[in-house]
C-alpha cells in the first residue's frame, strides 16, 4: 500500500474507533488501539500477547471489518463528514457578512455549532 494509502486508511481507522470504541470487544478495542494509535508493529504486539504475528493480523483486520460493519449500518462518520462541511461552507459564508449585529449572532451561533458538532 503506498504510504498516502496507509495513511488514509490509518486516519479513517482511527475515526470509526472514536465513533465505535464503546461497540468493540476489550480485545479488539487492545489490538486496534496498540496498531493505529500506538504504532506497534504486527511483531510487537505478538511479542507483547505472546501470540503470532498472523493471529495478530487476523484480529485486526477482524476489527476493522467490525468497525466498517458499524459504519455501513449507522453511518455516524459520514454523518459527521457531512455536518462538518457544511459547517465549513456555512463559516466560509459567515466571514463575506458585512460587520454588524446580525453578522456577529451568526458567527456566534456558528461557534456553538461547530463545538457542538466536535464534541458529539
């Protein structure tokens, strides 16, 4: 996989694990959390459960594949995805307000928004 790839797919790993964490067994949530927030290698992590490094692998990809099924049922990262760039058209549009009453209470709104939307 190129690296931009590996990246990618590290990032979005990472965002469906902040959406679907509490739905993962203690397991899975481990293995996840040592490969993609950690950064452990596939050997590391079997040195460390004194498993091998396919048995490793195969949890993992077991784990992704849960967490792609939780994402294709409930959606709540696209969700996210969604209520984000609007939120970034809508601020992108706020700023071309003229300066006055009415502008500030958009922006205000916006604020309170955006934390509502960062924060679940």
């Amino acid at each position: 996989m190129r690296e931009s790839g590996a990246l990618e797919k590290t990032n979005r790993i990472n965002l469906l694990f902040d959406f679907y964490e509490p739905l993962l067994t203690d397991k899975q949530r481990m293995f996840l959390k040592y490969y993609f927030h950690d950064d452990y290698s596939l050997g590391e992590i079997a040195s460390e459960f004194s498993i091998s490094r396919q048995a490793v692998y195969e949890h993992i990809k077991r784990a992704e594949e849960v967490l792609e099924s939780y994402e294709g049922r409930l959606g709540l990262l696209a969700r996210h995805e969604r209520l984000t760039a609007l939120l970034a058209e809508l601020e992108r549009a706020a700023s071309a307000l003229p300066e006055g009453e009415g502008a500030d209470a958009v922006r205000s709104a916006l604020a309170r928004l955006r934390t509502a939307v960062e924060n679940g």
